[in-house]
C-alpha cells in the first residue's frame, strides 16, 4: 500500500512537459489574481479600517454562533438515551469565555410541543381532515380568522381549486419550508403571526409530546378535547410525566379519547429548533437550525 502510494505520488510529479507548460501558467494566473486581490483588499483597509474590524467581528461571531449549535447538537444526542423528555424551551447555560466583548446564546426549542401546520395536506396532495379539524380548533381556541385554516391548506395543496374566494390566488401550491413563510399569505398580518407562530411547526413528524405541548396545542388533539380536560393533562405531568404514551388514558376524563389520539401524539421530542445568537463587540449573528437527535439537521439559515 505505501509502495502504491509513492508510486502515485511520482507519477503526478512526472509530467510531460505540456503538462508542466499548463500548470506554470496556471500558476502564474492564481498568483496575478491574488495580486490584484491583495492590492484591492490592502486599499480597502487602508480607506475604512472600521468596516475591517466589523468584518472580523463577525467573522468570529460567526464562528462563535456556529459552535453554539456543535455545542447544542453533542446536547441532544443525549437525549437519545431518554425514555421521555419534558422540556419544551431551555436556555443552554454557556460557560466558555470567548474573549473581551464577546458573548453566546443558545435557545432549544422542542418542535414536537407544537403542531406541524404541514400536516393538513399528506405528501400525496390529498387533504388531511383531521389534522385540518385540529388546526381549526387551534385557531378557534387563539381567536384567530376561522377561514384562515381553509386558506393555509390552499396555499399548501398543490391544486388550484379554490376553498374560498381567491384562496387559490398567489399561492405556494408546496409544503412550507419554515413558518416564517406563513407571512406570505396575505389574511396573515404581523398580530396573527405572533399569536399563531409559538403553537405552530413545519418540522417533525407531526406527533405531538403531550409532556411539553401548551394548551391550545393540547386542545387541538381532538374535537372531544375540551380547554378543562388539557388542563387535566398539564396538571398530570406536573407531578408525573408521561414516560409513556399509552400512560394517557390514566388522566381523568381522558380514558376514552386518550386511546383515540394514541396515533397523533407521543412521549419525547424528536425534532428540535436550536437558536444561537453570538455577539462580538455588538455585531450580531444569529443561526437557527432544526435537527433531530441523531444529528441529521433539517433546516438551516444563518443571519
Ligand atoms: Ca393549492
């Protein structure tokens, strides 16, 4: 094998002369464009050394950010060794100093506590009426336009027969890469947004964790599920969380509808939003990903 690999070694050294001829001008065009890159970036600095050192700045915060999701990915597989998980937001404690002025953030969310609006349509196209049920009365339960489930499921199915009048306009006819894409659609306006985007997902596999989901998440898991019955469940896992799903049935009044939504929920967060904000000297950079315990990442945006 090292014998093989000299051998390949001196074969690529020895070549012909074309070939030598090819790669010293080669060489000569990469070292005058560097050059010219040198004298460009060197005038550059000498006129604005403030826009140099904010470049740096975020060059690092940038670097700063990226080890904030390493850090917050090596955190979640651990969560692979877990039966349950009962945390629906934590704040990574960050102890490593990374210098004057410099400063980390780290925010994990379970996306699993929330409802994944994407699930109103199947991957085939055809509509999802109990989902879409359930997104109804999520919205019901926030106050929130009752058509505007009708117009989201347009926005989404990839055929162009309108539920309303001209829901069909303008529209993605796609699933929806993140929810921030909720603000294309024109029945959404900034107070919506913030009243929907905390209960909503477009990640996961649609199962909501009944040991992290918030209330009206709750009281979208069936049209049985009244506002005192979620509150029974959140009353539960406060002194006993479910390690598992089937451990529903065992919350008063839900003995019945429990077996019911068995298929729709579960017990432990498999898909989760990881935020980290780094700060160097005030230059700010942000990057929000989404990956699942086993380090696959989903989504990933940088800002
Ligand atoms: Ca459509």
């Amino acid at each position: 094998m090292i014998m093989a690999g000299i051998r390949d070694r001196f074969s690529v050294c020895n070549l012909n002369l074309n070939q030598k001829g090819s790669a010293l001008i080669i060489t000569l065009l990469i070292v005058t464009i560097l050059v010219a890159l040198t004298v460009e970036f060197a005038y550059d600095v000498y006129i604005d050394t403030s826009a140099l050192s904010n470049w740096s700045n975020a060059q690092k915060a940038s670097l700063i950010a990226k080890s904030g999701q390493t850090l917050s990915a090596r955190y979640l597989t651990e969560i692979k060794n877990y039966s349950y998980t009962n945390i629906r937001a934590i704040e990574l404690p960050v102890e490593k100093d990374f210098g004057p002025g410099a400063e980390l953030m780290i925010r994990i969310e379970e996306e699993n506590s929330k409802f994944n609006i994407n699930s109103i349509i199947y991957p085939n196209g055809i509509t999802n009426e109990e989902a879409l049920s359930s997104l109804k009365k999520l919205f019901k339960h926030l106050n929130i336009n009752p058509d505007l489930p009708l117009i989201i499921a347009d926005w989404i199915d990839p055929d162009n027969e309108p539920r309303l009048a001209d829901s069909e306009d303008t529209v993605k006819n796609n699933f929806l890469w993140c929810v921030d894409e909720l603000k294309s659609i024109g029945s959404v306006d900034k107070e919506i947004f913030n009243a929907i985007s905390p209960f909503i997902t477009v990640h996961g596999n649609g199962q909501v964790n009944i040991n992290t989901a918030e209330l009206p998440v709750l009281v979208s898991l069936s049209p049985d599920m009244t506002e005192d019955l979620a509150k029974r469940i959140i009353d539960y896992r406060e002194s006993t969380p479910f390690e598992n799903k089937s451990h529903i049935v065992r919350v008063s009044g839900l003995e019945a509808i429990g077996i019911k939504i068995l298929s729709r929920i579960t017990v432990k967060g498999s898909s989760f939003k990881v935020v980290s904000l780094a700060k160097t000297n005030e230059i700010k950079r942000i990057i929000e990903s989404v990956m699942d315990t086993s380090m696959k990442i989903k989504f990933w945006r940088e800002g």
